[in-house]
C-alpha cells in the first residue's frame, strides 16, 4: 500500500503539534487575569478635549509571568487594534494606553497596575472603548474590561429666557434634626501616642532595601551594564560586601557596573568602558546621607499618566546576585524616613489627615517587612531586601517622586516614627483602594492563615453602593479620604480600620 509523501508529512507535523501543545485544541498557555479594580466606576461627565487619569488593576491568576519586554511582552490593548477614541500622546501608541513596566515581570498571583490619560472625543456624545491584555499578540482570558465616558456640550453665551418662578408658600419652620453620629466618630478624637523606642539612636528609623529592578541573563544586552553617576557630581565610594574601599570616586563621575553570569564576577568600568576592576562580591555605592544617585540607563516611566522617568535616588545603591532567583538585582538602600518621602500609593492632592494616617500605614508595612521578612529564597535564608519598589509591595518612586509631592513629604514629616501597633508589635498595615460598605477580614480574604485580630471586616458607609476594588482587607484609602474630609484626624481613621491598635512612637 503507498502512501503519499505530502500525508506522512502532515502525520509527523500534528504528531509534533501534540507533544508540544498537549491537553485540548492547542495548549493552555498559563496565561490568565483577574481584573480587581479600577477607578471611575461612575462614568465621568467631561467636556470635548478634556482629560483624567484612569486606572485598573488586574491580577496575574495564571502559571506564566507577564514580562514587561521581550516577544510576549504584556500590554492593555484596544480590541479592536485600531485608533481609540480615547487617545492621549502619552500613550506607547495609538491603540496600547499603558504596559508592564518593561524592567518588571509580574508573576502569578502578583498585581499590576495600569495607569493612563484619557482624552474626551471633540464631539459630545456617550462613548465606549473595550480594552484587552495581550501576552505579545495573544489576548489573556480575564484581562478584559469596558470605558465609558459622556461627552457634554459646550455652554454658549446665547442668552436663555428663564420662565417666571411661580410663588410658592413660605412653609413653616421645622426644627433641625440633631446629626447622626458618622462612623467614623464612635472612635475617641484625642491623639493618644505611646513612646516605644526601638532604635533610640536612629531618628530616621532602620534602614530600608529596596528591590528596584532585576535584570536576568537573557536580558543583560538590554539592560546592563548600569551606568550610575551623582548629582552635583558628589563623590562617592565603591565598596565590596564586607565595606572594602574598591574604587574612591572623586568627581561623581558616571561609572558602569556590568556583571558575568558565567563568571559570577562584577566589573566596573570608567565612562568610556575601559575596565577599572573586577570582584566576585556584590558592590555598594555609597557616600554622605544626601547623596542622590541616578540610574542612567533606567527609564522608570511613565508614572500615574505622567512622562516621567524617576531613576533617582538617596543614600546607598547596591548591586547584588542572588543565585536562587538567577537574578541580578539593583536595590536602594536608605533610612525609613527616607524611603516614606519616595512612597507614592495616593494623590498628592488628598486630604492633609488622610495623607498622615496613609504614611503611618506604609510605614507600618514596611517595618513589618523589616522584622518579618518575606524575601528570603538565598542562600542563608537572610532577606535580600525588605520590600519591592512595585505593588508586590509599596510603590515607590524615589527622590523625583518625592520632589513632586510637596504635601505628602510633609505628612512623612508630621508623623516620624509613628506605627501603628498591636499589643506592642507592629501591624501587618494592609490597606485597598475601595470597599463596598464592608471590609473584609484577613482571614476571610486569604490574605492571613489565620484570623489577626486588628484585621476584622468593618462597616464601611463611603463603600456603600460602590464595586469592591483591591482585596478588601485594612483600610480603604476612598473612605479614609472621605472620613478625613468628613472631619476625621488620622487616629480616628487608622483606628476604626484597624481594630484594638496603639499608635506608637518607635523612634
């Protein structure tokens, strides 16, 4: 019996096929997402031209990490891959408004953020745009949603004529209803702080590891070497892990710290590339407490729809190898106080008391981090860092972040030192963009094994009416905005969320 050629051949392709892509049609590709939250649930009323800053948030509940380059790199696309209505120039292009910061990845069970502009169509009108994520060309399950805005028109100074009001009757008075008490007000207005100091010769708290970026052997031609200078041509020194002087920088000239991931060898190299010197320990810069070192190579943008590049930062920069991971990581050491000033979670333009009890959360947070760390898959099972510059933990966007927000800077200020504790240990400060009229226990959310008794499900009246948006646990920063604006000081928000809590003053 013959067989044609052209018939085996296509047996042996779907043979291939199969083993390659096994299970259904063609393979699961792991890819999938969970959209959490978004702002603007409400649709926006604007005028033509007019534009806001829009976000969502989707989670990664897929087994693929989504990287933010390379051939599957993940983006928030329009469906239809045209022009959108909605463009703005500060978008990647015309149809992708925002994507995975190309120096993350973000991997399962991980959030991402997606900020961008929004610009109102010229002609007014109801308006929809759909939206999809996209691992290169391929659309994820899940990471999906829908926008709408109205367009209103344009008032002219044509003249209306107004009809003549019909008299009404002057109605009796009525007596004025005494206010209820707001939620909120069930918890004491005085300002109670114990003093607890835990590092009574620090007055800027213990020192903080950033995990900034990491950069893995595919992608060193990319992203290495890290060509680092100083503002105002500060000197700084550059040291070995056990603080050996390797190179004394005078000038705070640019240097480019590059790294052999066959070699297991860092190499400094001068501004023009010639090599200065090579070590297998990992490197620390460092000089006074107000250097600021900047991260050349980096671009750290676009941030909350803004063409920013945010690759500045104080005190230390070191540049670490973490076997385990396969990963080289450039990571910001610097006091707390410090690190608070670069932490951006909510608007600049947010009520003064709100601003003060959002620091002492992310304070609290990351001396949780401190005292409990999480990021311990090394060799000796020490921490690599305290926390990561991302949501995986706390934005943080460093010393250009903190030049643009005066008003936060100052809530860091008004409250040093200040934590939030319980039955005198720190809290772990989770907090979430907006409930809807009830937080959620820690335990119930799965974000703790077990129960913790300060983070309990809570009433919450701002909520009410509203979509959830984030894992619903601690404080919702809508309703503490809300509360502050209310009248609230910060003990009084901080202290209905989070339940049984001290404010504590460590240090």
């Amino acid at each position: 019996m013959k067989i044609k050629l052209s018939k085996i051949i296509l047996t042996i392709s779907l043979l291939v096929i199969i083993l390659i892509f096994p299970g259904s049609a063609w393979a699961n590709t792991g890819y999938n997402a969970q959209r959490i939250e978004q702002s603007h649930i409400a649709i926006p009323e604007l005028i033509p031209t007019e534009t806001i800053q829009f976000w969502v948030k989707f989670k990664n509940t897929g087994n693929n990490p989504w990287p933010g380059r390379g051939s599957q790199s993940v983006s928030l696309r329009t469906v239809s891959g045209m022009k959108n209505k909605f463009f703005h120039s500060s978008w990647y292009n015309e149809y992708t408004p925002n994507r995975v910061n190309p120096v993350l990845s973000i991997f399962p069970q991980e959030q991402a953020l997606f900020r961008f502009t929004i610009s109102a169509p010229r002609q007014p009108g109801m308006y929809w745009e759909k939206f999809k994520l996209v691992a290169g060309s391929e659309t994820i399950p899940g990471g999906d949603i829908e926008i709408g805005i109205k367009v209103l028109g344009i008032e002219t100074d044509t003249p209306t004529i107004e009809p003549e009001p019909i008299p009404t009757p002057t109605p009796e008075p009525t007596p004025t209803p005494e206010p209820e008490q707001l939620y909120w007000q069930t918890i004491p207005s005085e300002i109670n702080i114990v003093n607890q100091s835990l590092w009574p010769n620090l007055a800027s708290g213990p020192e903080i590891k950033v995990g900034l970026i990491f950069v893995e052997a595919d992608e060193k031609k990319d992203y290495l070497p890290f060509k680092i200078s100083t503002l105002n041509n500060n000197l700084y020194d550059i040291t070995d892990q056990n603080n050996k002087l390797l190179i004394r920088n005078t000038a705070g000239e640019l240097m480019q710290i590059d790294y052999d991931y066959d070699l297991n060898r860092y190499l400094i190299n001068d501004s023009n590339g010639k090599r200065l010197l090579m070590t297998d320990s990992p490197l620390i810069l460092q000089g006074s407490d107000s250097i600021i070192f900047k991260i050349n190579s980096w671009q750290n943008g676009p941030f909350w729809g803004q063409n920013v590049n945010d690759n500045e930062f104080r005190n230390q920069i070191k540049i670490h190898y973490n076997p385990n991971t396969e990963r080289l990581w450039l990571i910001n050491q610097l006091p707390m106080e410090s690190y608070l000033l670069g932490v951006r979670e909510v608007s600049e333009l947010s009520p003064f008391e709100f601003l003060k009890s959002q620091t002492i959360a992310a304070r609290t947070y990351a001396l949780f981090r401190y005292l409990t760390p999480k990021y311990i898959n090394t060799p000796n099972n020490q921490p690599f860092f305290t926390v990561r510059a991302t949501q995986a933990d706390q934005v943080y966007r460093g010393y250009k972040g903190e030049q643009r927000t005066p008003q936060a800077s100052l809530a860091v200020q008004a409250t040093a030192g200040i934590v939030a504790t319980y039955q005198g240990d720190p809290i772990l400060a989770y907090y979430f963009a907006q409930s809807n009229g009830k937080t959620l226990s820690s335990y119930e959310a799965g974000m703790t094994k077990a129960p913790v008794a300060y983070l309990q499900s809570k009433i919450d009246p701002p909520g009410q009416g509203k979509n959830m948006r984030g894992h619903g646990v601690g404080l919702p920063q809508v309703s503490g905005m809300t509360a502050a604006n209310q009248g609230a000081n910060y003990s009084q928000i901080l202290k209905y969320y989070y339940s049984g809590i001290d404010l504590t003053k460590i240090y």
